[in-house]
C-alpha cells in the first residue's frame, strides 16, 4: 500500500546512515577515489546540497547515484534527495563507517522513496565522497555529531532515520544522546554492531548459518594479490597494526581497496540458501571503502564505555530489525533490545542474511513494509520477535 502524505497533512522524511544509516524527513546508507584529507568540517559541498522540499505535480524522478567527478570538501556530504515520480513531499537517512553507499541500496532507497518518502542519504567522514579525515578524528563520537549536523543541515526540523549495521550502532549511540535524539522523530535499528566497549566484548553465536565459505569466490582485481597491501590489511584487521601505520596511507589504502577485497565479507552477509546467486552490490565505478577509517571508528567503539545506562532513558520511539541469517553477534542486537525501552517492536525477518534488502525475491519489498508499517503506526507485517522478556529464550533457540 502506497502511502500519500498529501493525504496525511505532513511531508514524511527518511534519512539513512550508513554502513549505513539514512534519514528521511519524517527520516540515510553511505562510493569514488580520493584526494588528500584536509580535515574542514562539516561544511558541506553546495553541489552537493539535498534537493529543496519538492512541490506536488513537479517531481522528477532522481538518481541517488552520487557524481564522483565534484569535489570532496565537506563532511558528511549529503547524497542527492530521492524523489518518487509522483508522491511528494515526504523525507527518509545510514550505513558503515568508511564504506560508500552501495548500488544495492540506492535501489532499496529508491522503493522507498516511490512509498512516499522523500529519502536522504549521507556517505559518513571517510566513506564514498564524504572528506577523509587525519586519523586521529575519525571515533564514534565524531560519526554522532556528523549525524546531527546533517540533520540540521537539512532543514526540516525533526526526522524518522533509518540505520543499518554500524549505521545501526550510530544511531544507538544517538539515542542515548538527549541533545541527538531531540532531532529525531523515529528510529530503525537495523542489524546494528556492537553499541560500546562492554557489548563488543560479548560473544556467542550468530544466527542461522551464512552463505561464508559456500559462494563462489568473488571475482575482479583484488589489492590483495600484492604482498605489501596483504599483509598491511590483514595486520590491521588483526589489530596488530594500527589504521594509521605508515606502511599504507590512508589515501592510498582507500584508492587500491576493491570490492573483492571484500570476500567471504561480501558472502556472510546472505543466507547459505542464497550461496550461489549472490547479486552483484555495487559498481566498480561507485564502490569505495576506506578500511584505515572503519577500524579506526570500530576501535573507538570496542574503548568506549557503557552507554547503557543513558540509553536505558532514550524516549524516541525505536524499532529493531533482525536477520536469520545474521552474520552479526546475536548478543550486539539483544543488548540494545535489552537496555533501549523505546524499542516498540522487533521485527525478525525470516529468509535473509545481514544484507536483508538484497534484491532476490520479495526481499526488498518485505523490509519495506516492515519499516513503513513503523514509521506510520500500523500494525506489524510480522509478530513482535523477540520481545525483551523473550531474549533468554530466543539466545538459546538459536544456539
């Protein structure tokens, strides 16, 4: 069912953080190759400025793929608004840290925009054409306050966000800031990371088994292949090697970095079911992923205290979205169950790995319901599950 905000006395906005996160008014996932760091700000490039509120009978249908070839001066740079052919107003914004906004999610953002929602997504410090950063700004803290500055930046008071993998510990982390959260109207977690240093700690089982060692290998040029570039990668990934050793720089890690590169990454993010039909996430042209920043912001998250107490006080009403086949840490998604009171609902979502929109089957068109159906108070497509007092069941169903 297609929701006309026209009909409804109010535009609806979406913005997405990225992994991701995304923002729609009433509100947000994060691609190209890069310049020096110059570290100015949150002043985003005018080129780049979200579309102005667009009038019934003149929406035009706009690409959210971003132009690689303007400048990259401000941070975060918002994407280009994703207007619906025929549905306006309405607003909706976020993804990983250090990873531009994949394709596929482009394509999801764009369905939900055709539901009525103009869609706003932002590419966080460090990720597609967002400004790389000295490292030593990149934190967790730092992608929060980039989050309420897009906000404001766009405009259009308070947003429902969207924010997926560690899109959704951003968004976590938003919640539990009283002078962060005043911005938003709604909240999607969807598939988030770890939310502190306690919860990154925590281990245990992950959901239903992945498509992680069944996929073909992923083909195309690979960084990798070289010695230097696959030792310096897989050190840092191992923590032995900080993100900012000198061995590889920030500029060139992210130029060489290639989506298969990715791996068995790419792959653990589906169901097993779906080993051998894996759709291709993104464009050689518009994939970007800075891996010096990601470990730098997830090496911030795993030093952070606890926020649970703060967040335990959040007021903004919240949904979680999990996956069966996830490939994240049961225990990360069940503590922000757990501790986050303005969790209204939980949607478990049979049949997809991490990556739940994926464009196979019905996939995309299920998580859009799952997430309209919130942002509009209506009932749940699924049941509610698990609730708070199902966690220690659910925890050893899947064990």
């Amino acid at each position: 069912m297609v929701d006309d905000p026209r009909r409804r006395g109010r535009a609806r906005h979406l913005a997405w953080t990225a992994p991701h996160l995304a923002g729609a008014t009433r509100a947000a996932p994060a691609g190209g190759r890069r310049g020096g760091a110059d570290g100015d700000g949150l002043r985003p490039d005018r080129a780049h400025d979200p579309a102005p509120p667009v009038r019934a009978g003149v929406c035009d249908h706009a690409t959210l793929a971003p132009d690689h070839g303007q400048p990259r001066r401000g941070l975060p740079l918002p994407a280009r608004q994703v207007r619906p052919p025929a549905l306006c107003p309405a607003r909706v914004p976020q993804r990983r840290s250090g990873r531009g906004i994949p394709e596929l999610d482009h394509r999801f953002l764009r369905l939900l925009a055709g539901r009525g929602y103009d869609v706003y997504a932002y590419e966080q410090a460090g990720g597609g054409r967002s400004d790389l950063l000295p490292m030593g700004q990149y934190s967790i803290s730092r992608s929060v306050s980039d989050l309420a500055a897009f906000v404001d930046h766009l405009g259009q008071g308070k947003v429902d966000i969207l924010g997926f993998s560690s899109g959704g510990t951003v968004l976590t982390r938003a919640l539990a800031e009283p002078s962060v959260a005043a911005r938003l109207h709604r909240a999607v977690i969807a598939e988030p990371g770890p939310m502190d240093g306690p919860t990154a700690r925590l281990t245990g089982h992950k959901g239903r088994a992945s498509a992680r060692g069944l996929a073909p290998a992923v083909t195309g040029p690979r960084s990798t292949r070289l010695p230097r570039y696959a030792v310096a990668f897989g050190l840092m990934r191992l923590g032995v090697l900080t993100p900012d050793t000198g061995l590889i720089g920030q500029v060139e890690g992210d130029n060489v970095f290639t989506a298969a590169d990715l791996g068995s990454d790419t792959a653990s993010a589906y169901c097993a079911r779906d080993a051998h039909r894996i759709p291709i996430e993104d464009s050689r042209g518009n994939f970007s992923f800075s891996p010096a920043a990601s470990l730098r912001v997830q090496q911030t998250v795993k030093d952070s205290p606890s926020i649970a107490s703060r967040l335990r006080r959040s007021r903004t009403p919240a949904m979680l979205m999990i996956a069966e086949c996830s490939s994240q840490v049961r225990q990360w998604e069940t503590t922000v169950l757990a501790n986050d009171r303005a969790i209204r609902r939980t949607q478990y979502m049979p049949g997809v790995g991490h990556h739940m929109w994926n464009g196979l089957g019905d996939n995309n068109d299920r998580a859009a319901d799952v997430i309209s159906a919130f942002l509009q108070d209506m009932p749940a497509p699924l049941p509610n599950h698990p609730t708070r007092q199902e966690i220690p069941a659910f925890l050893r169903d899947h064990e």
